[in-house]
C-alpha cells in the first residue's frame, strides 16, 4: 500500500529514482511538502525539514554549527538514514560519484551522510 500510494504521484516517482530514497522515504515526502515548486531553493526546503547547519554570526565571522533540530523529525531522520546507506555502499563497493569520494575523504561518514542528506 505504501509503495503504491508513492508511486501514484510523478513527484514519488522521480524521488524514487534517487539512491537511498525507497517508496517510505518518498511517500513521507510527498506527505509532508505537497508542492516542492513553493520552495525558492533546495536548501529553502533543508531548512524546512531542519537539515541545513545552525549559523552562528559575529562581527562579520560567519561559523556554521551542528544540523538544526527544527523541522520534520521523521523526514530528516529518513533522509539520514538513506544517505547513510549511500555512503556504507560507495565505501563498500567503491562509487563513480566523484563529490561523495572527496566528501569522504574530508570527513567522517556520518557527518558526509548528512551532506549528503542536505
């Protein structure tokens, strides 16, 4: 019924041609943001879900934290999830994603899974 409910939608559709993103996650996007085009940017739509680095800004020295906790908790905590099993994959059978290998081998997997997720 899942699988079914996020294959009726174009939009479902396309999210699940992406790595990591199976019929849950999409459904659940399709759910919580009904019209992806009301978003300005990607990164708009990040915030909404809590995925985009807390700012911290001082005297013109911008410094970005840790991931908000605002948002869809399920949402953010799905699209996590599927980046991480991304990143556990290119790690195991090697990946021809040339901006996931530089990510991964600047930083750790879970905070490349977040990037990723982002």
């Amino acid at each position: 019924m899942i699988r079914t409910n996020a294959r009726a939608t174009e939009v479902g559709r396309r999210l699940m041609e992406i790595p990591g993103v199976g019929p849950l996650l999409a459904g659940a996007m399709v759910a919580a943001v009904a019209d992806p085009a009301a978003f300005k940017t990607g990164r708009n739509l990040a915030a909404r879900i809590g995925l985009v680095p807390r700012r911290n800004s001082n005297g013109g020295k911008e410094r970005l934290g840790g991931i908000t906790k605002q948002g869809d908790r399920y949402l953010r905590q799905m699209l996590v999830v599927g980046a991480l099993a991304v990143v556990r994959y290119a790690q195991r059978n090697g990946t021809r994603r040339p901006r996931l290998v530089q990510l991964l081998a600047r930083r750790t997997p879970k905070v490349a899974a977040v990037a990723l997720a982002n």
